[in-house]
C-alpha cells in the first residue's frame, strides 16, 4: 500500500465515521486501502468462518436462501455487502485449456477459504452471450430457457449493454471477507482466510469493471445526505432497506430456486440472470408524491385506498397483496390518473397457476456518489424477465387516460433511469470455470 492509500485507509478509519458507514466506504474503496480499513474496524471479532471446498457447497451457485437470514415474516435478507466484477477474456475464441485451470483454481480456493452464508461469502459467476459466441457449438439449454443479447425494452431506455465475458457476483455480511476474496480472485493476494489461492481469477480474465452495493433497514437513509439524486434534506425513512422509503422482496411474491433452476441437459441446476444498474431522482418522489401517491405509484391504487401500507410497508409481512390488483391497471388508470409499479409487474410475473416466476435481488448502490439500484433477476429463462420489464411500460395505462404518460404517474418510472444491463447464464458449479456450450470438459 502507497503513502496515498495509506493516507485513505486513515482517514477510513479516524473520520469520524460510524462503523457501519466507514464498512460500507471500504467496499466501495476496495482493493488494499479498504481491506486495510476493513482489518482494522473488525480487530477482535469472530473470525470469518472456513468453507469445505466444492464438494460442501451447493451444485447450484445461486443456492442462498437457505444460507441469508430472514425477518420476522419470514422474508430473505441478502447479505449487506455486495460486489460485482465485470470480466472479459482477452482475445478471439474459447479459452484454454490454462484459462479453465487457473479459473477452477480460483473459485475452488474461494470455496475452502468461506464457508457458504452470510457470515463467510456468498458467490456465483455466470456467462453472457458474447461468452458463449466464442465457440462454435450452440448453447445446450432445453427448448424453453433463452439467453439473448440485451435489447432495449422500453422506447425511451437507452443503456450501456453488459457484454463482457462473464460476472463475479460476491456478497457477505463482512466486509473484510468480501474485499479479501476480491483481492485473492483479482491477484492482489496470493491467500484469503488462511487458505492459499494457486492461481487468480484475472490470471485468465480481466476486470472491465467493478460495483459495489449494500443492503439494510437505514443504510440508504445514512447513506443519501452523500448522494446525487436524493433532495435535502434528507427525507428517506430511517428504517427503510431502500432509497425510495419501503420494503421490497416478499417472499410470497418472489420465484423459489427450484422454480428458476433449469430442469435438464448439461446446464440442469443453473438458471439465468439479468442484471440492470438503475440511477434514481428522487425530488419530485419525495418533493410532490403524498405518502398515499407513493404507494399508488409503488404497489397499486388500491392499497392506498384500502390502507393497506403502514410506514415502510413491513407491515405486509410476506407478501404485498399486490395479486389482488394485478387485473386492474387499466380501470385503476382511469379512476386514480396514476398506477402501480408492482401491479404492473406482476400482470407478467405469473405463470398460468399463479406462480412467481422471478427471484429479484436487488441492492441498493452509491457508486460514483450517485443513489442508484443494481438489480439481478434470477429466472429459467431470460424471455421472462423481458416479459415483466415490458409490463412495468404500461402502455395499456397510458392508451386508457391522458392522466398516464409514458414516464408520469406510471408506476416509478418518472424517478428511475437504467444506465447498464446484461444478461448472463448462471451454471451448476461444477460447470463454473469457463464452460463450453456443451458442457464438455473443453
């Protein structure tokens, strides 16, 4: 570490900073600078707890249900610190037979180094289509799972598409574990929680690109009087997990893994993954919405008007209810001039028997000092989540009154504005280290 970042690992740890908010910082930070700040704030806790390698892991990579704890109802709570590595592999054509080496050496150590929860390190890497367009073969994935390039989805998105090879997803409650297995994976480190690494991840790949984000009741509200895109002063909910004041992620209205893995052939307990980077202007949210306007415009009409949303909205316990509503967009459209988020989305996010058929986990975000949104979405196959981000459109809304436009009173579209998305194949584990279409050994 450089005078320079010392001198930032000093000010991480000496500013005055809650511990919670300097934690949060040195993930942002990263590399040695925030692993340094990291080490120093947990001097004498519990030790982050070993992993048993591959084999004591789930074959399914995005298996964390079992692994986060949940609330009083029963909801899952992802873990509070969260990074994404963007990687591509130099040059044209497969990797080689040394590129799968040193990558299954990587993540093999990743696995004896943590143990598989919150408390050690929660982790998946998966493929985009450029990824797999390297090779000659076609992707075999049963009829019924799609895996396209990202496409715009609404007129007026014009995002930066994630194209790059392959992303790290890494989460945990400790931070000094996330920014230590980050350093491991990237080569900065040559061990992580005792356990030697024999090879780096970017001994194969390269980082195009780094996010980071959290997760928790009253991080957003410490964390947006820093922030572009949230008024002053300040006004989001102290006890809210999000920016924009309620809870999310019910568990009743949320996919289950079996349901989003895929059933058969070579890539049978993967599943997909889109991952949308989301900035938020929340003025006119906080600055002209009512607290019954919020809850029309984020879950629908009829839960303000039957006062169904207390405070932040835990009061839902594990599921919004959002079901019963889901038909009325249009009447809603008419009557109220306005509609909901979640109503929209849901009319699409059902399958013919009433089932979810995505698992969101998003976390909020303050890169480059802006509040923002990442949100993964697991799926079986990626047409269903370029179903529902269709219905969050609302078109029908905005043909029923001239109350609903494209981007007013239309759910929360007026304040959220999408800068990144990609999509990727999340496979079984033992197919990890960069897989051939076929799920041969390459």
């Amino acid at each position: 570490m450089d005078d320079a970042d010392a001198d930032q690992a000093d000010r991480l740890r000496d500013d005055g900073l809650s511990r919670r908010d300097a934690l949060k910082a040195a993930v942002a930070v990263g590399g040695a600078t925030g692993l340094a700040a990291c080490v120093d704030r947990f001097s004498g806790a519990d030790p982050v707890p070993t992993g048993g390698g591959p084999e004591a892991h789930p074959e399914r990579q995005f298996a964390w249900n079992d692994h986060v704890p949940t609330d009083d109802a029963g909801n899952w709570q992802l873990p509070r610190h969260q990074t994404l590595l963007y990687c591509t592999l130099p040059g044209d054509g497969p990797p080689s037979a040394a590129d799968r080496e040193a990558v299954a050496g990587a993540f093999d150590a990743l696995d004896r180094a943590y143990e598989w929860s919150h408390e050690g390190l929660l982790h998946s890497v998966a493929y985009s289509p450029t990824y797999f367009e390297r090779f000659d073969d076609p992707l075999a994935v049963p009829d019924d799972v799609s895996l396209p390039q990202p496409t715009p989805l609404a007129d007026y998105e014009t995002p930066e598409f994630d194209t790059q090879d392959l992303l790290v997803h890494l989460g945990s409650d400790r931070p000094d574990a996330l920014l230590a297995a980050e350093q491991a994976l990237t080569g900065e480190a040559t061990e992580a929680n005792g356990v030697t690494f024999p090879s780096a991840l970017t001994d194969a790949v390269t980082v195009d690109d780094r996010r980071t984000g959290f997760m928790g009741a009253g991080i957003p509200h410490e964390k947006g009087d820093e922030l572009a895109g949230v008024p002053d002063p300040n006004p989001i909910p102290e006890d809210s997990p999000l920016f924009m004041g309620f809870v999310a992620g019910f568990r009743g209205n949320q996919a289950t893994e079996d349901y989003v893995a895929i059933g058969e052939g070579p890539f049978a307990e993967g599943t997909t993954k889109s991952v949308g980077n989301w900035r938020q202007r929340l003025d006119d949210w906080y600055g002209e919405q009512t607290f019954d306007q919020q809850v029309m415009e984020m879950f629908s009409p009829g839960h303000a008007a039957e006062g169904l949303v207390e405070g932040i909205g835990a009061n839902l316990g594990d599921d919004s209810d959002i079901d019963q509503f889901a038909d009325d967009v249009v009447a809603d459209a008419k009557e109220y001039g306005r509609v909901g988020h979640a109503q929209k989305a849901a009319r699409a996010n059902r399958d013919t028997e009433g089932n979810p058929l995505l698992l969101r986990r998003h976390f909020e975000s303050a890169d480059d000092d802006i509040a923002s949104l990442h949100f993964p979405s697991l799926q079986r196959s990626i047409d269903q989540f370029e179903a529902v981000r269709r219905a969050m459109n609302g078109v029908d809304a905005t043909e029923a009154t001239p109350a609903v436009r494209q981007r007013v009173n239309n759910g929360i579209l007026e304040y959220i504005f999408l800068r990144h998305r990609g999509y990727f194949l999340v496979p079984p584990r033992s197919l990890r280290a960069l897989p051939t279409p076929s799920g041969d050994a390459g």
